[in-house]
C-alpha cells in the first residue's frame, strides 16, 4: 500500500494509512462506526483506500438530526464494499420520552436514555457478530474527555478500538476534506451531545 497523495496531505495521510493498514492487517472481526455526520465521509475513505472488508454500524436515532439521510445515501452510493447495519432506535426513544420534550427532562436521565440508545445497539451488535476491532472516528480535539486519546485502546466492551483521525485537528479535517474532494455534513447536530461532557452516550 503506497499510493501519491499531493505535497500538502502526504504528511498527515500517509502515516495513518500506514498505522491503520499495519493494525488491521489479517483481522475480520473489523467493523465501525458512522453517525453519517461532518466528517463521516473521512473513515470511509481511509478504510476504502486499504480495501478493508469491515462491517458498519449505523444507529438512527431521532435524537440526531441534519443531513443525515442525505450524506447517507451519498456515501452508500460512493463506497459500496461494506456491510452497512442500521439499528432504528427512533420507536425506542419515543417510549422513553413518553411524550416529553427532550431538553426538558433533567440532565441525568438524559444521559441515561442516550447512553442506552446509543450502547445497547453497540453492545449487542459485538456479540451477534463476534466483533474484536472497533474503527472509530473520533479525535482529541472534539471535546475535553477525549484530550489524552490514544490510536488504539481496549474498551470496557473488551474490543479493540483504533481511532486513526485521534492527532487530526479541525483545520486538518477541512484541509483533508477539500483536497480529497470529500463530502462534509455540516447540518448534522446531535441533541445527546449537549451536555457537559459534549458525549453522546457511545463513547466513554
């Protein structure tokens, strides 16, 4: 895997390809995670250029919102190789609001009902699947609880989790996303993301 990016992304590319390529080279208990957000055409790019076979896990929730079918179909329509897997939580989350306005409900149980929403899907998706690496999209300049993220992990649901874009900044993903001529999703908001800590409820 050596392939010619222009003079002002091969520093950054290049490198994360190679690290991303050395770590799951052999494996087929590979999957990821897409909100199909801003930067989400981005990990199907990386894992696209490595012919990666991976599995996604796409969870629906009404509690997102923006774009998102939109930037879904683009991508799904560009990258074809992967098995995308979509969990609608939307009836779910309905009967837990039972009726009431989101933001008015107190912020501890809105933390409990996003964090199920979002690693209940996660959770059994890994044992249906015997999954073992988890691709994430996320980085150290998102939010303060992930300032010290590291490439790979292990999670508390005993995967593996790589996070190649973990080092890139927010004027690095626009750079990247302009010159690889990749679709952003900027209309994308998720309401579970409001909170202190900006997490939804996926990532711990």
């Amino acid at each position: 895997m050596k392939k010619k990016y222009s003079k002002e992304i091969e520093p950054m590319l290049s490198p994360v390809l190679g690290a991303l390529d050395f770590s799951l080279n052999g494996k087929n208990d590979v999957f990821f995670t897409s909100s199909f957000g801003y930067q989400s055409e981005l990990l199907f790019f990386l894992l696209e250029e490595l012919s990666v076979q991976a599995k996604c896990l796409f969870i629906k929730s009404p509690l997102s919102i923006g774009g998102i079918e939109e930037q879904k179909d683009y991508i799904l329509n560009k990258y074809t190789n992967f098995e995308i897997h979509e969990i609608d939580r939307t009836g779910w989350t309905e009967s837990q609001l039972n009726g009431r306005d989101f933001f008015e409900i107190a912020d501890v149980e809105r933390e409990t009902i996003c964090r199920a929403l979002k690693r209940g899907p996660l959770i059994d998706f890994i044992e249906t699947y015997s999954m073992k690496t988890w691709v994430s999209g996320i980085r150290r300049d998102q939010t303060s609880s992930r300032s010290e993220l590291n490439f790979i992990e292990i999670t508390d649901l005993n995967v593996i989790k790589l996070s190649p874009m973990f080092l890139w900044r927010s004027q690095e993903i626009k750079l990247l996303t302009k010159v690889l001529k990749l679709k952003t999703n900027d209309l994308y908001q998720d309401y579970c993301k409001l909170n202190e800590k900006s997490e939804c409820g996926l990532h711990l």
